[in-house]
C-alpha cells in the first residue's frame, strides 16, 4: 500500500463510492422488474454501444491486448476487425426478432419454439457458463492489480466483488449501464496515456515510433494465407472471432438484456451501430499503445507481455493518474461482473422462480431479483 502512494489510494476509493453512488441514484427508479433488468426499456443507445464496448473490453484486454501490440504488433487485430459485418447481421437478424417479441431472457423463445425442456437446458447451461467465465473475470485481474497496488489477491476480488454486487444489487440495468458508460471513459483514458506519453518522452517523437515499429515488422498487415500455422489470419478472424462474437453479442443472455433496454428497435440499432464502429478503433489502439511502449522501453524483454501495460502504470504515471488507470484495470473488471450479475439474476428469475411460482406478484418476482444477485 505504501509503495502505491496515499493519493493514489484515494482516486480508487472515491472512483468506488462513486460507482456505488451511482447504484443508490439509479436504484430508486426500480419498482418493477421491467425497471430492474431493463431499465424500464428507457436507456439512451449511446449509453447502450458504450456499455456494450465496455463489457467487451475486460480487464484482460485492458492489460493483455497492448502485451499483445509490444510483443507481435499489429497480426492481432484478426480480433475484432469483423466486428461492423457481425453487427449488420445482427441488426437484421436476432435483435430486431427479440425486441418485437418483448422478451427479458432470450430463452423464453425457446420455449416457444422447442418447449420448456430446452428453454431450462439452455437456461442452465447459460447460469453455469457465465458463473464460472465471471470468475476468471475476476481473478485474473486481481493477480494484476496486486502488483499495480501491492494487495494481496483476494483482497482485490473482494474489492472489485462486493462493490459490484452492491451497485448491481441496488440499481439493476440502469446501474449496470451507467457505471459502464463511466468506466468506458476511464479505459480509454488510460489507453490514451499509454500512447501520447511515450510519444512526448521518447527521442525523435511520434515518427521514431513509427519507424522503430516498422523496422521490427509491428506494423505487418493481415495475413491472408489459407495454412493453419498462423492462429491469426485474415479467414481465422472471420470465421473464429465472427462466430464468437455473432453468438455472444446476439443470443448470449448477457449481451443481449442490455439492447433489449432501448425505446425502439432504431436506438437498438444505433446503439449497435456505434459499437460496430468504435470496436476495431479500439483494439487498433489498444495495440498501438503495445507499440508506443515498445519504443519507450526499448524493446526489453518481459518475462510475460501482460507486465508491459503493469509497468507503464506503476513506473511511469505520476501520482493521482496511476490511481486512476488502476481504477480502469478495476473498472474493465467490474463491468463484465456487473453485466453477469444482472443477467445471472434476470435468468433465475424468468426462467426458473416464474415457471415454478407463476402467480406471484411482480413486487415479489423483484425482491427475489435482488436476492438472486446477492446469490
């Protein structure tokens, strides 16, 4: 705690009561469940795309992807590059379908469809599935931040825990969206330092970035080879990322309760549109960001990439900026928890606790709710 400095500590405390106040505010609004897990279908789309973004960029993306720019360049960018034509299929497709269907969980269809039976397999599947993906979401950014903060890890998934439940718990999917909108902010803030600080520290400036960047092939552009040797070609980011992403953004529960929350099926489709377009300029800066510190530490081998961006933020940032970016390492954490939570609960509630109990009142339905994501 000492080596991470006083002031330090105290950007992270207030970003947290921060978050929490945010809960608080948005969580008086909520005396429905409609309200809970669909922010009464009220949110702007602009707040949509961003929260969107922001649970697509984890902690491990935060950290990882400019490891992956310092180490190998540009080749990653395979990532997310598809993202504008998944987004116009889902545009046309799956969204549009679940929106003038009025469902909260997308399994409800199901039921619709191939009855209940598959309706509570693939429910099950779903609370399973994002239990334990959500606890990799919050153990693999603890390790970093204990060497960012000098805690020990499970103190740090206690902090990014129980702050996270407490304003999901509180606000629901209006809480869930505009701590994210918040948080996305933050990232990109620390992104941008980890550009334009080396950029005015490094001799010769933007163009021996450029330069050195180019002269150690980080700048090489898409494979387009049909051989399987390189995991990240042009035809695997199609076929591998585009699928993935085609499947988690239009038929995974979490993803798909956030969109469902706008007023019309257009601010869906802006809200879509406005990740689509801002994704892959992203990863492109978050991969140049990998580049920019390549110079900056002058190619120094790393024991792991993942040390480059933990370096950067606790070696080079000056006091009061370190907490901050340690906030949006926190932050890409907290929102792919906070998104899991509510979708979790909203899972439990309408397909499970109204199948069973299906006369029970719309204010009982929303305290089981809440009880669901302290569950």
């Amino acid at each position: 705690m000492a080596e991470f400095g006083l002031i330090n500590w105290i950007v992270l405390i207030v970003y947290f009561f921060g978050m929490l106040y945010i809960g608080v505010i948005y969580g008086k609004g909520n005396k429905t469940t409609e309200d809970y897990f669909l922010g009464s279908r009220q949110i702007p789309w602009w707040a949509i795309g961003l929260s969107v973004m922001a649970t697509q960029c984890s902690a491990v993306s935060f950290i990882g992807i400019p490891g992956w720019g310092y180490a190998s360049g540009l080749d990653r960018i395979t990532y997310t590059f598809q993202f504008p034509i998944v987004v116009a299929i889902l545009m046309v497709t799956f969204i549009p379908f679940f929106y003038n269907t009025k469902v909260v969980s997308v399994y409800e269809y199901l039921e619709k469809r191939f009855g209940a039976k598959s309706r509570l397999l693939l429910a099950a599947i779903f609370l399973l599935s994002r239990g334990f993906q959500t606890a990799v979401v919050l153990f693999a950014p603890a390790l970093a931040l204990a060497i960012i903060t000098g805690t020990d890890p499970n103190t740090a998934i206690l902090m990014m825990g129980v702050f996270t439940l407490i304003y999901t718990y509180v606000g629901g999917m209006n809480a869930v969206i505009w701590t994210d909108v918040i948080q996305m902010f933050i990232i990109w803030l620390g992104i941008a330092l980890s550009i334009l600080v080396p950029i005015f520290t490094v001799d010769g400036g933007f163009s021996h970035i450029i330069e050195n960047g180019i002269s150690n092939n980080l700048f090489n552009g898409l494979d387009y080879s049909l051989g399987i040797s390189n995991s990240y070609t042009f035809w695997g980011g199609i076929l591998g990322s585009g699928f993935l992403y085609l499947t988690y953004l239009g038929t995974d529960q979490s993803q798909v309760q956030r969109v469902l929350s706008a007023k019309s099926i257009r601010e869906t489709k802006l809200s879509l549109s406005l990740a689509g377009f801002i994704v892959p300029i992203q990863t492109f800066l978050f991969l140049f960001a990998g580049i920019c510190l390549f110079s900056a530490y002058n190619g120094k081998s790393f024991e792991n990439s993942d040390y480059v961006m933990l370096t950067f933020i606790t070696q080079t940032l000056p006091v009061g900026i370190a907490g901050l970016v340690t906030a949006g390492v926190f932050a890409a954490g907290m929102s792919s928890v906070a998104s899991a939570l509510n979708s979790l609960a909203t899972v439990t509630v309408n397909d499970f606790y109204k199948k069973i109990y299906p006369e029970a009142s719309d204010t009982k339905c929303l305290k089981v709710s809440k009880y669901m994501t302290l569950f």
